[in-house]
C-alpha cells in the first residue's frame, strides 16, 4: 500500500524515529545508498516560490539515483485549469513520487486521494512536514536524546509552528509557544499535539509572554512573521511581533547551551538578529542543509527501499 507524507502526524513514532535514524545514516554514509532509487523518477510541482525545498528535494533524488523533474504550475496545464486531481492520475503514470509545494492542504489531500504513487507535502498553509524532519534531526546531532529537551518557539502560529507541534509531541519533547494573542496555532493541531504527548512523555504549552518560553530552553526556534500570501500584513505584523524578536536577550534566558534555530529564509532585523543567527549558538545553516538528508531518508522510506 503506498504511503503519502502530508503531516508529520502520518508517522507513528517509531517510524519518525526509523526516519532520522536513516537520514543519520544517509548523511554519513551517502555513497551507501547512491543508487537506492536507480530507475526512479520523483516530479516536484512547486506552487510557492522555493529555495531549499526546490534544491535540497532535486540533489536528494539525483544522488540517490532518481531523475527529479520539477515544475512550477505555471508549466503545467494546473495554469489552464486542469484540476490537480487530474494532475495526480497523469503524474502517476510517469513518475514513482509527486512532490508538492502548495496552498490550501485540501490540495495536497486531493492529489493524494488520485494519484497512484506517494505524495508528500513539501509546504502548505497548513503545515510543514518536511522542515521538522530536518528540525529534529539537527536537535538530535547536537542534544543527543531528544526525548524531554524543550524547544522554544517564537512568533506567529503558522505551518511550521504545527508541524513542530506534531513532531515534538511524537518524540517525547516539551514545545513552547509563544505567540501574540491572536495568532496561536489552530486549535485542532493543538489538541492533537497534546494527545500525542501524552503517549511519550512530551509536553505542549502555549504562552503570549516570549520571555517566559525562553527561559532555560534547550533550543530556540523563530521563522517570518509574514508567511507567503500575508506580504501585505508585513509592516502591521512587524510592530505586533517586535516583542517576540530572537535577540540576545531571549539567548542569555535559555539553557547556556542552548541551539537557535531558524527555517529560513530569514528577515535579518526583524524576527532574528545578525547576532544571533551568525553567533555561536546558532545551528540554522546545518538545519538547512538537513533537509537534504531527511527527504532523502524520506524518499527512501516512502518507496520501500531503504
């Protein structure tokens, strides 16, 4: 039966757990799977602009032996109208994994429900699945067991605020979030995530006070304030969000060792300082470069051959 990846929450947490532990492996001993997935041929649609989805999801496929094809809708008949229903049919007959970067997750369900092969999320406005295997496996390197560390989050409630929900939950961390009131995470993903920590051991809490998630954190975590489609909310947001600005300050009230971390790309000023993002504690660049690895393990996994 073919398996999709449009939330963290479609793993159990073993196989979350399976999946880093192989990401592990692929990031050390790349030449080990180099041609896992000769013959293979993943299609990327990207509906949002993209840097490190597009590039880190084309070298993953490439040098595990797939030929990745990626378009944007604008290249697709999707800009004439055909639905992505129809897309997903056509797409399964050439290739052996659709890739998509969209809105609404309804899309990505939709292509799912057609197409015949694996689809993964690769960001919505809902959530974004692939970032947090690279979250979490870049907490994991530096931290060791990830099992009751704390992250902390700032900002605004958005697709990558549920996806670490999700996938802290599932690991058995404790997640903060602080947020202005007004822009929490939905509460559906909030219930969820905290079932979910029940079963582990994790911990899930929300807060409006960004000092209070800080203190002593193990990790420190902020992406933009204007997600893509709110450009127009950008300046409002910016005096909203000034508060919840990853500064110095927020780095001396978490653990002395604590990680930063950022999603990217970055808005250099506003929900990050250069201080922080190029200072010691900051693990953003070996964070991006786990997307590589993590979507190569997930590749693999999703087509059984890892």
């Amino acid at each position: 039966m073919k398996r999709d990846y449009l939330s963290v929450d479609d793993l159990t947490q073993d196989e979350l757990i399976a999946l880093l532990d192989l990401a592990a492996k692929v990031k050390a001993e790349p030449e080990g799977y180099a041609g896992r997935l000769h013959g293979r041929a993943v299609a990327m649609v990207f509906e949002k602009p993209s840097t490190r989805t597009r590039v880190s999801f084309e070298v993953a496929a490439a040098s595990a032996g797939a030929h990745p094809v990626a378009l944007s809708s604008a290249e697709l008949q999707l800009g004439r109208g055909e639905t992505i229903e129809d897309t997903g049919r056509v797409l399964s007959r050439y290739v052996d994994v659709v890739v998509l970067r969209t809105f609404e997750q309804e899309r990505l369900e939709l292509l799912a429900a057609a197409s015949s092969v694996p689809v993964v999320n690769a960001l919505s406005d809902f959530e974004h699945p692939c970032q947090c295997l690279a979250d979490l496996l870049t907490v994991r390197e530096i931290k060791g067991d990830l099992k009751s560390r704390t992250l902390a989050y700032l900002g605004d409630g958005n697709n990558v605020t549920h996806s670490l929900l999700l996938g802290c939950a599932k690991v058995g961390m404790r997640i903060r979030v602080a947020t202005p009131p007004g822009f929490e995470p939905i509460p559906q993903v909030v219930h969820r995530a905290r079932e979910i920590a029940t079963q582990t051991g994790g911990a899930v809490e929300l807060l409006n006070d960004p000092a209070e998630a800080c203190s002593g954190a193990d990790v420190l975590y902020t992406d933009v304030w204007a997600s893509m489609g709110q450009e127009g909310e950008a300046d409002e947001r910016a005096l909203v969000f000034l508060a919840y600005q990853l500064n110095e300050r927020m780095v001396e009230l978490a653990a002395p060792d604590v990680t930063v971390l950022h999603c990217l790309p970055a808005h250099r000023g506003q929900e990050i300082t250069d201080e922080v993002i190029d200072g010691p504690h900051s693990a953003v660049w070996d964070q991006a470069e786990n997307r590589m690895h993590t979507q190569k393990a997930l590749l693999l996994f999703l087509l059984g051959v890892a």
